[in-house]
C-alpha cells in the first residue's frame, strides 16, 4: 500500500485538528489506496482504509495474529482476551481463521480488534529488535519481570488483562527499551 493524503470526509473522520489549513489538506497523487491522513504539519493519524482494502487489512491482520500466537505459544484464552473477545465468542475467532486460511475478502474486524492486533505487532517487532536471540525475544512475553509496569509478573498477565491501556502500556514499555529510554 502506499500513503496518500487527501482531503478529509465530513463526519467523524474529518479533521481534529484545530487549525487544519487548506494546504495542509492538498491532494496528492498515489498509486495505491489511502492509509493515512495528514492533520497537520505537527500531527497525524491513521485511520482504516475504505472498502475493499479494509477487508484485505483485516484478513493480513488475523494471519499476522495467528503466527505471533504460534510464537508466542498462547492457549486460546489469551488469544482470545488479546482480541478482546469473550469465552463464549470462540466460533467467532473460529470462523476469522477459516476465513483468513481460505483468503476470504468477507473477512471484517472492528476498529478495537485491529488496533490491538496492531499494539501486539508493535511490540513483536520491538522485541525482535531488543533481542539477537528470536527464541528470547518470544520467549519475553513469559518470563517475569520486575519492572513496576508488571509487578513482578509476566507481561502477557497484563496483556490478556483485555484492556486497551494494558496492550499500549506494554508497547511503551518494550518501544521505550528498544529506544533506550526504559
């Protein structure tokens, strides 16, 4: 995919930003589809492609999951709590990883569960470049860790914890060590 900035849609999607300028909205010419839009000279965000990249996305987005949790060695459980899903939506996940087996476009996730997915690639790729070892670097995930942000514990006990301010507050943290700032 390639970025493309463009001018916004009315509605929530339309600019947050106080002071969108008309040049900060200009058109520009791209091959491929928009991901992204450009608020501002100081700030940007990402927003999910319309129909049918959207579905592309997600069915990319399932696979990827489906390979970390293989690496990760996770009991559906935690994938489950990791997409935000509950015990009893499991023919759901089920039906997710039939369609992204069989490369189905009618596969759909909402906003919540691409933004998780997202976080926990984040800090997949974060790990990966924290660690030579890869086998380390999957193997983090489990190992406890005396840092306050997990009390000692795992940090995958605080990512299955299901909430979205667990999965970015794990992401700070493996982001901020790769960066030297943890």
């Amino acid at each position: 995919m390639t970025l493309k900035l463009f001018q916004p849609p009315a509605g929530p999607l339309g600019p947050v930003s106080a002071d969108p300028s008309p040049q900060t909205w200009s058109p520009l010419p791209a091959a491929g589809p928009p991901i992204a839009q450009v608020l501002s000279p100081q700030c940007s965000a990402t927003f999910f492609p319309p129909e049918p990249e959207a579905k592309l996305a997600a069915l990319a987005a399932i696979r990827a999951f489906r390979k970390l949790a293989g690496l990760w060695q996770l009991d559906m459980s935690d994938q489950l709590a990791l997409l935000g899903l509950r015990e009893t939506q499991k023919a759901t996940y089920y039906r997710w990883l039939r369609e992204a087996r069989a490369g189905s476009r009618s596969l759909q996730l909402d906003r919540d569960q691409m933004a998780r997915i997202s976080h926990l690639l984040a800090i997949f790729e974060a790990l990966g470049q924290l660690f030579q070892v890869p086998e380390q670097a999957d193997g983090w995930v489990r190992r406890p860790n005396s840092h306050p942000v997990f009390q000692g514990r795992p940090p995958l006990e605080r990512l299955v914890r299901g909430g979205m301010e667990d999965l970015i507050a794990v992401r700070a943290y493996v982001e901020g060590a790769w960066e030297g700032l943890a």
